[in-house]
C-alpha cells in the first residue's frame, strides 16, 4: 500500500476540484449569456428545457423576442428589447451550448447564438 502526503497546495486543489464537482452535481452550472453578457447559474437540465421551450415558441409564433429570452432566465434587459427578435425565416433562434475553457472567461458554459436577434419586420 502506498501512501502519499499532500502538500497543502495539493491539498487545497483537490478540496477546489471536490467542490466544483459537488456543485455541478447539485445542479448549480454558471452561465455566460454571450449576447447580454451576463451570467447566471442554473441546472443544465433547466436550462436545456427552456431553450426548447424558446425554440418551440419561436416555432410556433414564427419569432421570439429578445424580451421573451431574457425574461426566461430573468436577465436585465434594456427597453429596446422588445423590438428585438429572432424570425423564423431569416435568424433563427439557435442558441449552442459551449463549455468555457479559458480561465479568462469565470463560467462553466457559455451560451452562444448563431444568428442575432434583429429588428422586429412584422411578418411571418
């Protein structure tokens, strides 16, 4: 049997690595919104659930409002807000979820869109 003795700063990583697991596990994943560019924590799973959610509303209703996403996850939004949509035809709502890898970026996921919303046309 081999034992090893931690340093203290192996000790302390370790401790840190125990935690970050321990509150993925719980549900407690943080966000970065890259088009407000706010963060939030959440569940993966909740999360996941309320893009689809958005993404059927979209569906259905040919647009979603910036207003109506940021809502969702209670975000600040700024008043012109609500004439910013994604449209079915020409930017549809496709948000990605990316694992953040740079220590520069303080999140676990970053949600990423691959169309902007744009001014509200009006049509569908």
């Amino acid at each position: 049997m081999n034992i090893s003795i931690l340093t203290n700063r192996e000790l302390s990583n370790l401790a840190k690595e125990i935690e970050t697991e321990l509150k993925k596990r719980a549900g407690d994943t943080k966000f970065l919104d890259s088009l407000t560019g706010y963060y939030f924590r959440a569940s993966k799973d909740d999360v996941y659930k309320t893009m689809s959610t958005l993404r059927q509303r979209c569906f259905n209703d040919c647009t979603l409002s910036l207003s109506e996403y940021c809502n969702a996850f209670n975000l600040p939004m700024s008043c012109i807000a609500n004439s910013l949509v994604w449209d079915i035809k020409d930017n549809p709502f496709s948000p990605d979820f990316v694992p953040v890898t740079s220590d520069d970026i303080n999140a676990d996921m970053m949600i990423q869109f691959d169309y902007m919303p744009a001014t509200d046309h009006g049509f569908c």
